[in-house]
C-alpha cells in the first residue's frame, strides 16, 4: 500500500456524499467530501453538512487500505500492523491504554452514497 494509491483512491470520493463508519448502524461522519489533504500522518478531510458548514475531519494513514465498489477501506487492525510478526503483535496486544481511539483494531469504511 502506497500513499498514492490511497490519495486516487480518495479522488474518486472527491465533490461526493460519503458517510464515513465503523458500524454501518452508527456513522461516524457523514457530509460532501470538498477536500483533503496530508497532515503529517494524517488525512485532514474537509466535510461540508447539511447546513452548509465546513468541517475538517482528520483521520490516521491507515496500516492497509483496499478499494471497492465506491468505498474505500482503510485496515487499523493490530494484525494488519504486526505483519505476521508474533512478537510485535503480542507487544500491541498487551500495551495498557487509558483511552483508545474508536479506529483501534478496526476496519473504517469511507462509502459514496
């Protein structure tokens, strides 16, 4: 998985409404995908809603990605970090977190609507 690869992927979104989710029941943002960009380790979405508004919405390079039929997957599992790595996933595996982001261990889904 390269960078470029994931910024066409998201070209294909551009000027769309997408709902971006973890639990389809349950998005976690939704909106017209105006803009995005690199921020560091970060994609920095710019959302419009409903109302009219401009949202920025920043969400971390993923450890694997995969396209679909319009929707893009970006993979934050453990697994996918470790890459068959017995030890770096026991490490992962047992780190103590206070607070853990929502995207820990699992799959987010950017989906054109």
């Amino acid at each position: 998985m390269k960078f470029e690869s994931i910024e066409k992927d998201l070209t294909h979104l551009l000027l769309r409404d997408i709902i971006i989710y973890i639990n389809p029941a349950k998005p976690l943002k939704q909106g017209k995908l105006k803009l995005f960009k690199v921020k560091d380790f970060y994609f920095s979405l710019t959302l419009e809603n409903e109302k009219g508004d401009l949202k920025q919405y920043e969400i971390p390079f993923p450890f694997n990605s995969k396209l679909g039929h319009m929707h893009i997957e970006f993979d934050y599992r453990v697994e996918e970090f470790a890459k068959n790595n017995e030890f770096v996933l026991f490490k992962t595996k047992v780190l103590n977190f206070e607070k853990k982001s929502k995207l820990y261990n699992n799959i987010v889904v950017l989906s054109a609507v």
